[in-house]
C-alpha cells in the first residue's frame, strides 16, 4: 500500500510538470479594442509581467465617436505598455487571471463639427485592464484569454474615456 501511494504521489508531482506553463515570454494578438500584437516578457518572481501591445484603435467601440469639437470617424493606432499581476486560479492551475495599468498613445483622424476635412489627433492616457487566461494541458505553449478595460485620456482631452477588451492567442516560450 506505501508503495502504491508512492508512485501516485510521485506521479502526480511529475504530472502537473506537463500543464501549461508560464515560459519567460509570449507573444500573440488579440482581436478587440485595441486589437493587434502583443509581447509578453515574465518576470522572474513569476507574478510580474511587462507586456507591449501595437495594432489598431476605434474599430469595435467607437468607430464614430464623439470627442472635443468633432468627431472620430475610422480606426487609428495605438501603442501602450503594461505593467500586469498574473495569478492562477484556486479553482485550476491552468486558468489564470491578470490585471495592470500603463501609458497608452492613441492616434485617429478627427473631423471638426461642419467640416469634411480630418486632421490627425493623436492622445496620451492611462489603460488598465483585466483578464482570465487559459493554459490548454494537450498545448502547453499556447494560452488562449479574454479580458476588459478602460482607457482614461489625459491629453489633450482630460477624462476622454473608452471601453477596451478582446480576446485572443498567445504562443509561450
């Protein structure tokens, strides 16, 4: 009987080696707002994570949007940079939830009020964000999440706010 408890114990150790893992880096895209590509870089306490996301900003909430004396009325680009908490879950190890903030640029056409003519407007703020992330056991170094947030401008338009989130793919290694 001590035996057999032994190699179960054992195995169980060497098993759970094999679930999905938190690797030094990922990268992946999400479709969303904003969508695009992202970089992850873990930290080595395991529980920090910097991550650099590039795409496309507008496209799923707020194509046309009011703002200032006009109007957005197509998809810009954005760049942010996130200092992120990455935690698993009590319920699996395999699921994980994550939260963090950072700067954002922004960049979108504007039209003025009675004008046909766009000019480029471009804005810094804070993002902060939270999602869930999940770890397939049969792909190890594939994470699939979904998350939401917000985006508070600061300039040049103080408290302009917009919804974020998206889903998506990144590949760990």
């Amino acid at each position: 009987m001590f035996k057999k408890s032994l190699f179960i114990l054992l195995f169980t150790c060497i098993s759970s080696l094999t679930f999905g893992q938190i690797q030094d880096w990922a990268s992946g895209f999400r479709i969303g707002e904003p969508g695009g590509f992202m970089a992850r870089r873990y930290l080595s306490n395991g529980i920090n994570a910097v991550e650099i996301n590039v795409g496309a900003y507008g496209g799923l909430w707020g194509t046309d949007r009011n703002y200032k004396d006009g109007t957005f009325k197509n998809i810009g680009f954005t760049m942010n940079a996130l200092y992120l908490w990455h935690h698993p879950t009590l319920v699996n190890s395999d699921i994980h939830t994550y939260y963090g903030f950072g700067p954002q640029y922004t960049s979108r056409d504007l039209y003025l009020k009675g004008s046909n003519t766009a000019t480029n407007n471009g804005g810094f703020g804070a993002a902060a964000l939270g999602g869930i992330e999940f770890y397939p056991v049969d792909a190890p170094n594939l994470s699939f999440f979904g998350e939401i947030g917000f985006y508070n401008e600061i300039a040049p338009n103080p408290f302009f706010f917009h919804v974020q989130g998206g889903i998506g793919v990144r590949v760990n290694f």
